[in-house]
C-alpha cells in the first residue's frame, strides 16, 4: 500500500486548458443534452404511436434510443456541465463509482444492441423469406433482455464486486471530466494488476467481440447487394442499413481510437476530447442519422407535426 491519507472524495479537472470559453461551452453542452432528449424521445414516441413502424428495426432502435443514448449522456453530463461553473468539481467515491458503473454498463449494452441490429439488417436481406419466421417478436424480446443482463452482469462482476473494495489514498484528482476507470485505478492504494487484466480481457470481449460480428454481418450483407443485378435495387436495399452502418463506424471508430492509444499523458488529453464525441455528439447525431434516410419516419413524423389534433396515427 501506498503512503498516504486514505481519500473520500475525487476531484474532477475537466478542461482546465479552456479558460475564458466555460460559459459559452456551458451553453453550447447543455443544448446539445436538450437536442439529444428531444431527437431520441421524439423517435421512441413516434415509433410506438405509428402501428407499421412497430418492427424489430424499431424496437431496437427504441432500446438504443431510450436506455442508452438518453441514459448514457445522462449520466456525465452533470458533472460535465459542474466542471464549467465550479473550479474544484468534487464528487465522492461512492457517487464516482456509481457513474462509472452506468457508463461502461450501459456502454457495453449500446455494443451488444448495435451488434444485435446488424443481425437483423443481415436477415432482413440475406434472408428476406425466412425472417418473418425467424425475427420473431418474442425472439427481439429475448436478444434485447440478453444485451441487458450481459451488459450489467461484466460491468457489475468488475466494479462494483472487485473496484468498490479498492483503497483510495494520496491524489485524488481524476484528469477527466467523468469517473473513467483507467484514472480511477491510478488512485488505488494497492496492486490493480489483475484488476486491468480482467478489465481488458472484458474489453477485448465486448468490443472487438462485437465489431467482428458487425463486420461478419455486413460481409454478408454486401455480397448479397453486390448480387441485385439493377442499381436502383442495390442502392435501395443498401439504404435499409446505412444508418445503422454509419453509426458503428462512428462509435467504434471513436472507441478504438480511445483504447488502442498508448496511455502518455497527451494521450489522455485527447482522449477526453474523443469522450466528448463519444458521449454527447454521437447520441445527439444518432436521432438525424435514423431518419435523415429513412422515409417511413420522416413520414410519420410530418403527419404528426401537420395533424397535432388527431392525437394518434392511422
């Protein structure tokens, strides 16, 4: 054990380097935070009043948008938005475990529903006719449920049974603006060298696990559009998964690029700079990025704008 006096409470640094800009990152944050409410809440009210979006690519989208998109910037944004009005940012271990514990659960949820959804994008078009039989709405049930209790029980198994028993002394500022683990582990009193080895080998499960299933998914998907003979045929079936498509390049790129950087100290500068790309701008982008494309949603939500009165769809 290190020396000195056990600690109670971490201090968040944030941005320190941005002095002279809080109050205007302050209002851009937590209009950002109001869009990303909005866009997703928007999506999941449309999806349940409409009776013909009520399909498993909607169900799920509904499980990205509201417990994870809408919860999962929740649970920074806070503190996020404290570090730009309070110069010493304090949050107690208990509360900076608690963070960290929603963070990374409902991170590796978002990994498992994403990987989930490439597997109906790859049904719904490698194999058009078994997949009203196959994705059935018990099934979408079952996979949904699945990616909840994966997602809880090795985020839940590493922290909060293995880091709460962590002795905390000596520094105890976090450079970040959110209780991540690498900084929280920094902090430790004691040997965390299993510790980061099971928390890599979960890593390297749910992360690249899941990207290699997207991957496996999306190969398919491709011979498969390579093989319409007409390019009307091929662009309008690429469509039905472009967006999920676009976000998995977003939200893995941003991730890889976190993980797989040497950890130097500038290196965690820029880290943080891709976790607020990572837990702000992409489930801000991810409401636009559903129905930019998508005319079934652009239709739905343009009756309900232009029929407020009628007070459901038909």
């Amino acid at each position: 054990m290190r020396n000195g006096t056990v600690i109670t409470e971490f201090i968040l640094l944030g941005f320190p380097v941005i002095q002279g800009l809080q109050t205007p990152l302050f209002i851009a944050i937590l209009l950002i935070y109001i869009l990303t409410l909005t866009g997703n809440g928007l999506i999941i009210a449309i999806v349940w009043a409409v009776p013909r979006l009520q399909i498993p690519m909607y169900f799920f989208l509904c499980n990205l948008s509201l417990f994870l998109e809408i919860w999962y910037t929740t649970t920074v944004i806070a503190k996020l938005l404290e570090t730009f009005v309070v110069a010493r940012t304090v949050i107690c271990i208990s509360c900076c475990l608690l963070q960290a514990f929603f963070h990374f659960f409902l991170g590796t949820t978002e990994f498992l529903i994403l990987t989930i959804m490439s597997f109906d994008c790859y049904l719904a078009i490698c194999k058009p006719l078994h997949y009203p039989t196959i994705m059935t709405s018990k099934l979408c049930l079952r996979l949904a449920l699945s990616s909840w209790v994966v997602g809880f029980t090795t985020v839940f198994c590493l922290q909060m049974m293995l880091f709460s028993q962590l002795p905390f002394c000596g520094n105890n500022v976090i450079s970040h603006f959110y209780c991540d683990v690498g900084p929280i582990l920094k902090e430790a009193c004691t040997d965390t060298s299993i510790l980061e080895l099971l928390g890599v080998l979960a890593t390297v499960l749910v992360i690249p696990g899941s990207l290699l299933f997207n991957m496996i998914s999306y190969i398919y998907i491709l011979f498969t559009i390579l093989q319409i003979p007409s390019a009307t045929g091929r662009q309008k079936t690429f469509s039905t998964c472009a967006s999920h498509l676009t976000v998995v390049c977003l939200l893995y790129g941003a991730i890889l690029f976190m993980y797989l950087r040497p950890t130097a100290h500038s290196a965690f500068k820029i880290n943080k700079v891709v976790s607020v790309l990572n837990t702000i701008l992409i489930p801000l982008l991810n409401p636009f990025i559903y129905t930019i494309r998508n005319k079934e949603v652009k239709g739905a939500l343009r009756k309900a704008m232009t029929c407020p009165k009628t007070g459901h769809a038909k």
